[in-house]
C-alpha cells in the first residue's frame, strides 16, 4: 500500500517565506489559506489516496451502447469534489466560483496528482476549459457553459489531436460547416482525448479544433468550437460519441477516448481561424498543471522511497554495520540509495517552488492593477511554462524510476503501487506538447521575442537578488557555484540565440540542453531564495528547527551534486549541430 502525505509544511514556507503570496489580489489571509489546504489535504489523503490502486486495477470501462463509466468509487470522489466547491476555487465569483488566485488551484493540483493522478485530470481539463470560455467564447455561451463548469457539475475536454495530427496541429482535418442558425456542423475524429466520455458529471463540453470550408492551410486555418455532449436547452443527445476506449499504458483511470463528431452542433469561440491561439490559454494552463503532476508524483514517490529505505534491511553499509544487532542495516545507510533519496528530494523540493513563484505570476499577470508589471509577470510565466512543463515532468518520471529502483522488484510488482507512478506519470512528458516540443519552444519562440525580453524577466530579478544578497553569509557556500552555474547559462543563451539564427538546426539540437541548463539556474535561483529563508528563520530561532535544518542539507546537496550539471549539459550544447545532423539518414 502506498503512502502520500500533502506537503503542508512546504508549502506553507514557500507561500511565506519564500515567494512572498500573501499581496496577491483576492489572496485570503494566512489562517484561510491554512484551513483551504488543510481542507484539500484531507481530502487527498483520506478520499483520493485510497482509490489510486483500485482504479489502475479496475480502470475505465465501456458497456454496447458506448457509455464510458470510471473505477468504483471515482464518481462519489467526484461529488465530494464538487461538494466542497474544488471545481470553483479559481474561477469568477460571478459564475459561482471563489475568486480565488490560481496559486492555490496550482498547490491543490499538485496535491491531487500525488495522491491520485489519474482522478486529476477531470478537474484540470474542465478548469482549462473553463478559463478558454471566459476568455474568448460570446457571452451567451459564458452564460450558459461557465456556472455548471465551475459547480463541477459539467466537466470540460480539449479536442486536438487527430491520427495524422498530433505535433503538428496545421495537419487537423475535421471540418466544421456553417448553419442557417448561426452555429456549425462539426465532423471528424478526435483520438487520445482525456475525459473524452464517462459517467461522472451530467455533461461534457468539448473544446475542438476543426476547419471552416476554404479556410487557410495550416494553423491560420483552425478555428475554435464549443460542442456539448447534451444540448443544455432540449436535454437531447447530441452527434459526438466515443468511438473507442484508449488502452493506455497509465492513468488508466482517467477515461482516454477516441471522440467522434458525427455532424454535432458546435458553437465558434473566438475569431474564426483564430482558434489554435484561443486553444493556447487551455494550453498554457494546462502545461503549468503537467508540470505540477510531475511535481505530485515525484513527491508521492519521495515519500514511499524514503519510508521503504528506512524499512527494508539488506547487507550492511559498506563503513561498518550500522544496526549490529539486526540481521542488515537498513538500505538508508547505503550511498547509492541516499543519493537516489536525495536527488529525488532536491529537485521536488526546487520545482515546486519555481512552479509556484510561476503560478504567483500568472496570478499577477491576470490581476495586477498595474499594467507593466503585468507584462512583466506574464513575460516571466510565458518562460517558465516549457521549464516547469518539460523539467517537472522529466523530474516526475526519473523520481518514479528512482523509487522503483529504491524499491527493487518489490517496485516492479504490480500492487505495491510504485510502478504504477512510472506508468501514471510517463504521460505528462507527451499531452500539452511533447517534451521536445517544449524545448524547441523555449529556443524558438520564447528566446527570440525581442532580443531576449523574456529571458531578462528571469536574469533581472536574479541579478538583482544576487547584489542584494553579496554580504549574506549563509549563502556563502552556495553563491559561487550558482555564479559559475548562472554565468554558463548566459553564454547558453548567447549561444543558442546567435549560432540558431544562422543555422535554426544549432537551435534544435541545442534545445533539450538549453531547457536543461535553464532549469537547473532557476532551481538554483529558487535553492537561493529558499536557503536564504531557511537560514534566516533559524537565525530567529523560529520553530520548526527541524524543517529549516533540512532545507538547508537539501540546498547543501543540490549546490553540490546538481547544479553542476549545468556544466555538462553546456558542453554537449557547443558541440553544435553537425555530430547530429551530418549522421546520414540511411545509417539509422
Ligand atoms: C493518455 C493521453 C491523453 C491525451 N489527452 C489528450 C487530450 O485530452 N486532447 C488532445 O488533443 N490530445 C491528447 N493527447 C494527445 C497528445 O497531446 C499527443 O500525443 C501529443 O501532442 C504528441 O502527438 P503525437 O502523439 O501525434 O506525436 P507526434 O507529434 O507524432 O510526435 C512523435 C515524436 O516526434 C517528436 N517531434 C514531432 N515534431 C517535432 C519537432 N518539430 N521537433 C522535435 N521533435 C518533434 C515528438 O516530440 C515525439 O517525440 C493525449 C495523449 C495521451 C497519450
């Protein structure tokens, strides 16, 4: 049986003392940010915990007549969900919702994920969806669509991908016709869309892609529409049904169907051929939040591995035995399992607070008074997105093979519940845009805008950090390596940004480096805000000695042990293309 435990105590000093939430619009005071995530918490634990295993075993089911229906259990999750108004946490108070930032939808996501991945993805696509509506759809269709999405009691899904489109969204075929009424006729089939069909919520509001006769070739020619799986005003059927259950590898509890739109009713949102751009707020959103499933999982993981190598006793530690009136010494003793142990902590701990200083800016980006720091904020998510999506997840799945290995072939069984966190998880290295993807973003489009403008949105608060902090003795040890670190980084940039505009293929093969050593410098730049808070909480003698102390032996370890591969990563990026692009097709 596996554990989760809710990060509290992290969170809590993340929201305080590190990123500083509480100026945020609409952020409710510390003892309701408490109660708000202790609330989420219990439910994590006690409700969604337990039916994480039972779900994978069970998974998702469909009868002759097509309906999807979810593992036992899912659906009364589901209403206890909505119940306790999760659905709305986020969303406009006018609708229904709370108002709240989406920092604590952020937090509540993370949390969901590590006690229940699959359970997750119901609320996230909906509250994406939810967020696309009130962006760009007309207001009679917000009327209608926005309050039942933030009850709970419809959820929402995000209708891309084709069979022959998958990367390359310009390769979508299905058609939507205009009718007499005002709205189209969509055809065309969807595949691997996630909550496609079940039997959790009344109705099911589709977001798809579909193209206008005579539109433009390509993504100028998509357009963005609303289709409901009920009609809200006659109750009847309409033509949208789910071909096929997708077997998936993982997450088997969330209901993955091939969608087929067979002449369905369908309302445009937003401009015509302008629907890949309306799609790109669900998208942006969404890949924050797979990022912060990577971040749950890999917590989830932490945790069961850490718990596991304080049980397990095998051999004896190689300095001596450690428990000599035990048969062996726990596996903890071990170095091998300590720096799994360590390497997984590290850089949970580190991207869940880069994924929440993001989130904070996507709140301020959306809500500040003041427009340039808006900009500002919204420069800074836009950058962070492939990071927090593509490191977060690359983390997710390398911390679940880490408790795998911690946990030798008992991890490989099924039931113990820990490969089921490899298979969960290697999910969210391909939905929102393949990993790949991501980093051909961050070199191509995020880099480029502007001579580097995004790219200063990091570099500046940094430096400025950096100056501020020249004099503070606790961060003595750390601020050399993060220097050394920080300043390959830059000649990264520079790298990428002048090689890859001669020769875009520098820029391509460079990318999964680039995004790498980026990553490693802002989890750098987050140890360094978290040890200065550590340190200066013990200075204090503020409780929770114990706490502070680890912090501190984790940034110890990530200083030492991980932030160097920033180093490596450079080298292989200025080893340049032509190792990778002269090796002649045929040879592979
Ligand atoms: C469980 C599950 C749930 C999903 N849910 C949804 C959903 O709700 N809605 C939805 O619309 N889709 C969904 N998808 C589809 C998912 O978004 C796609 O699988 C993903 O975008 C990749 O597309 P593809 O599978 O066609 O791979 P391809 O696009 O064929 O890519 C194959 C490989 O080529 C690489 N590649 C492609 N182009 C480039 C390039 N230019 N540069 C570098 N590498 C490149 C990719 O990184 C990848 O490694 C889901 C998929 C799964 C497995």
């Amino acid at each position: 049986m596996t554990i989760y435990k809710a990060p509290l105590e992290d969170v809590r000093f993340i929201l305080n003392d590190v990123i500083g939430a509480s100026g945020l619009a609409d952020m409710p005071d510390n003892k309701t940010v408490e109660s708000v995530l202790g609330e989420a918490a219990r439910f994590c634990e006690d409700v969604l915990l337990p039916l994480n295993v039972s779900g994978d075993f069970e998974g998702c089911s469909q009868d002759a007549d097509g309906n999807v229906r979810v593992p036992k259990g899912f659906a009364d999750a589901y209403a206890d969900f909505c119940k306790g108004g999760w659905a709305g946490v986020s969303c406009g108070k006018e609708c229904g919702g709370q108002g709240r930032p989406l920092l604590l939808n952020f937090i509540v996501s993370e949390m969901i994920s590590g006690a229940n991945m699959s359970f997750g993805l119901y609320p996230m696509l909906s509250h994406a969806a939810y967020k696309t509506i009130e962006k760009h759809a007309s207001d009679e269709l917000k009327k209608i669509y926005m309050p039942k999405l933030v009850e709970g009691t419809w959820t929402g899904t995000m209708c891309m991908t084709e069979a022959q489109a998958g990367s390359d969204l310009g390769l979508i075929r299905s058609m939507a016709e205009p009718l007499d009424d005002g709205s189209y006729k969509i055809t065309g089939e969807k595949i691997m869309i996630t909550a496609g069909d079940h039997d959790l919520a009344e109705n099911i509001v589709h977001l798809v892609l579909a193209r206008l006769p005579g539109a433009l070739p390509g993504v100028r020619g998509i357009s963005l529409f609303l289709v409901p799986k009920i009609f809200p005003d006659s109750g009847k059927r309409n033509a949208v049904r789910c071909s096929r259950l997708e077997d998936t590898t993982g997450i088997r509890a969330s209901a993955v169907g091939a969608m087929a739109f067979d002449g369905a009713k369908g309302w445009l949102v937003g401009d015509a051929g302008k629907g890949v751009r309306c799609m790109f707020t669900m998208v942006n959103e969404t890949r924050m939040m797979v990022g912060l499933q990577g971040i749950g999982v890999a917590e989830a993981c932490y945790q069961n591995a850490a718990a596991y190598a304080k049980e397990r006793v095998q051999m004896r530690s190689i300095s001596g035995a450690k428990f000599p009136k035990q048969p062996a010494d726990p596996i903890l003793v071990h170095p091998d399992v300590r720096q799994k142990l360590l390497t997984m902590r590290s850089l949970t701990e580190g991207c869940r607070a880069l994924a929440l200083l993001a989130g904070r800016e996507f709140d301020v980006s959306m809500r500040d008074a003041d427009p340039k720091r808006r900009a500002k904020a919204a420069d800074f998510v836009a950058l962070m997105i492939p990071v927090v999506k593509a490191f977060g997840t690359d983390m997710g799945f390398d911390s679940a093979n880490a408790a795998l290995q911690i946990f030798g072939g008992h991890g490989y069984i099924r039931g113990n519940g820990i490969e089921q966190y490899l298979r969960d998880v290697r999910v969210a290295m391909i939905y929102e845009g393949t990993n790949g993807i991501q980093a051909l973003d961050l070199v191509t489009r995020k880099m480029s805008q502007d001579y580097g403008r995004l790219l200063r949105s990091f570099v500046q608060p940094a430096v400025t950090f950096l100056a501020a902090e020249k004099d503070n003795k606790a961060l003595a040890n750390y601020r050399s390596v993060f220097l050394s670190a920080f300043n390959k980084f830059q000649m990264a940039s520079l790298y990428v940004s002048t090689r890859g505009a001669v020769d875009p293929d520098e820029a391509g093969t460079g990318a999964a480096d680039y995004l790498r050593i980026l990553a490693y410098v802002a989890l750098g730049f987050m140890w360094l805000k978290m040890a200065r808070a550590a340190a200066s909480k013990l200075a204090q003698g503020s409780a929770g000695t114990s706490f502070y102390e680890a912090k501190l032996r984790t940034a110890d370890y990530f200083f030492s042990r991980m932030l160097p591969q920033v180093h490596a990563h450079y080298r292989a990026l200025i080893t340049g293309a032509k190792p990778i692009m002269d090796f002649p097709a045929e040879d592979f």
